[in-house]
C-alpha cells in the first residue's frame, strides 16, 4: 500500500506553496484535489504540470471537481467540472480519478437516471480515450450528492457502469460515519483502487483502532496494494498530519 496525501488540505494556499507543504512534511505522493485550483486557473493545465514537476511529487489519484446536479439544468456544468478534472489528470500523469456520483440526493429517481446517463455519456468516454480509470466514492450521509450505502452505490452503478469496470474509492471516514463499512466492503472490496484515509469528520488516525485494524486487514485479504490517501479536514494542524504520517508508515509495514 502507498501512503499519499491528498493536497485539497492545503486548498488555501497557492498552487506552488500547497505542493511545497507536501513536500515539507515529507510525502512522496499526492492525490492532486481540483479544489487546489483557483477557478480563473482551471483550464491552464500546464500551470499544474509545470508545479508538479518542479516538486518531485507523484500524482498517485486526482480527485474530480464534483457538481452534485439539483436540476437538469446543471448537467452542462458536471461535464465540464469533470471534463477538465481529467485533462488536469492526464496532465499530471495521474491513472486514477475519484468522482463522486455528481447528481442530488434530493432528485427523484427518474431525472437521478436521466443526470447520470447524460453526465457519465461524456465522461466515460473521455476518460477511455485518455486511458483514465475512475474510481466512484462512497459519500457520506452530510454530503448532498447520492451515493452513501451499497444501494445508493448499486443504483448509480446500474446506471453508469453496467460492464462492472469502473473502481471504488473508499472513504474511510464517511463510510464509518454512516455506520457501511462492512456492507461496502463485502460489495466492492475486489474493486478499491483508491482509498480515503480518516477517522469521522476527517480527523487524522494517530493511533490503532478496533476499525481501523479491522478495514486494513480486509484490504490485506482483499490484495490490496494502491494509495491509501490521507484526506484531512483543512484545519489539521502540521504537526497532527506528521503525527498521522508517521503513524500510517509503521502500521503499513505489517500489511
Ligand atoms: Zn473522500
């Protein structure tokens, strides 16, 4: 397993000093989080590219910019939040994207099938002709976008990926918020390519927990072998995100 940092912590600073702060706590890997850039930025990918390489970093995931559509209307505008998440991946090298179901949980379930048809219509392709895996999120019951339990995940995927290719990214800490870490385990443990790494409300792990020993050891079993990103509420301290760091790469040597 690969300890990675998603950088959407550090979303505040500018591009070059979020990737430095990385760098300074001494991660080797990231998953690139869009909100890092600033909207007048987003469609200047070279700017990205250029920042990255000037860090040393590896871009492990990229993380999408999501549009969780309340109306129709909106759809236009996913496509495009999507459209130019995986460009920016591409460009960063990235082979995986983390997208999140993109439509309202408050949709009524027949327009919730109709966003998705139409939004994933153009981004599955795209990121096929891109060679880009993506890799759909578990959310959280807070979260306004659908897709928290294996049911809501099942009806999403039913939709957008009925050939069973697409991936999971597993989050750790909304699946223990909504009590489903086992249920979407046992669903879709053979397919987590990415994993978001977090105790409840995105609190750093600095210590063992009977959870926390019990997810790793299925991803064990599972084979397990990709990033496990630690995604962390922006106001973590430095010296907590070291402490998690430290922690993360001792306990994943027994794994
Ligand atoms: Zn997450």
């Amino acid at each position: 397993m690969k300890l990675s940092l998603s950088n959407g912590i550090f979303c505040k600073l500018r591009l070059e000093g979020n990737l430095a702060a990385v760098k300074h706590l001494g991660f080797q890997n990231i998953e690139f989080n869009m909100k890092s850039i600033k909207k007048e930025h987003d469609t200047d990918v070279y700017r990205e590219q250029k920042a990255l390489a000037t860090s040393g970093l590896d871009c492990l995931t990229l993380h999408s910019a999501v549009m969780h559509v309340k109306d129709p209307i909106e759809v236009h505008q996913a496509v495009y939040y999507g459209k130019i998440s995986l460009e920016c991946a591409r460009a960063l090298d990235a082979p995986l994207m983390t997208v999140h179901s993109n439509v309202s949980k408050k949709l009524p379930r027949h327009v919730r099938e109709k966003c998705l048809n139409e939004i994933f219509g153009e981004i599955k392709p795209f990121a096929k002709s891109l060679d880009i895996k993506l890799a759909l999120e578990n959310l959280s019951y807070t979260s306004t976008g659908f897709g928290k339990n294996v049911e809501q995940l099942e009806e999403v995927l039913g939709v957008i990926d009925p050939e069973g290719k697409m991936g999971i990214t597993f989050d750790l800490c909304h699946a223990l918020e909504t009590k489903e870490m086992d249920n979407l385990l046992e669903a879709y443990g053979s397919r987590i390519c990415n994993v978001h790494m977090a105790n409840k409300a995105h609190t750093p792990f600095t210590q063992e927990t009977v959870e926390l020993t019990h997810f790793l050891t299925k991803l064990h079993d599972y084979g397990y072998e990709g990033p496990i990103t630690l995604e962390l509420e922006h106001r973590t301290l430095m010296e907590e995100i070291a402490k998690s760091k430290a922690f993360f790469e001792k306990l994943l040597m027994k794994y």
